[in-house]
C-alpha cells in the first residue's frame, strides 16, 4: 500500500477482522480497540482513570447526521 496509509494499516487490520466487510462495524470496532490501547498504554492515563479523573471511552462519528455516538 503506497502512501500514509500503510503505516496506518497495522492499525486498522485487527478491526476489519472482527468486524468483516461493514465499514461502520469496523469504525466502531477500531475506536474501541484503540480506546483501550489509550487506557493501557500510559501509566499516567492509567492512573488518572484509576482514581476517576479520567475516562477514555470510544465513540462514533456519524458524518451525515453529525451525532456523536458513545460506543463504551
């Protein structure tokens, strides 16, 4: 894949398996793979979450409509 997309596509791949040929499915799955990755990944985010001043949820972005959907 030329381009930025390849360095992206790592990234986006374990979505599409779970989530199979329907691009919102895989939209909605990767936000949620890459909300979790926020939460794991820092230990300072890790304890800002743990003493409940921050929440990382994920969310979809209908384009259409404008609304923003919480996915957690």
């Amino acid at each position: 894949m030329p381009g930025q997309i390849s360095v992206l596509y790592q990234y986006i791949r374990p979505a599409v398996d779970q989530a199979g040929p329907d691009l919102e499915a895989t939209i909605k799955a990767n936000a949620k793979m890459q909300a979790a990755v926020l939460r794991q990944s820092s230990p300072v985010l890790a304890e800002h979450i743990k003493q409940h001043q921050l929440k990382i949820v994920a969310a979809y972005y209908d384009l259409a409509s404008g609304k923003v959907t919480i996915l957690d």
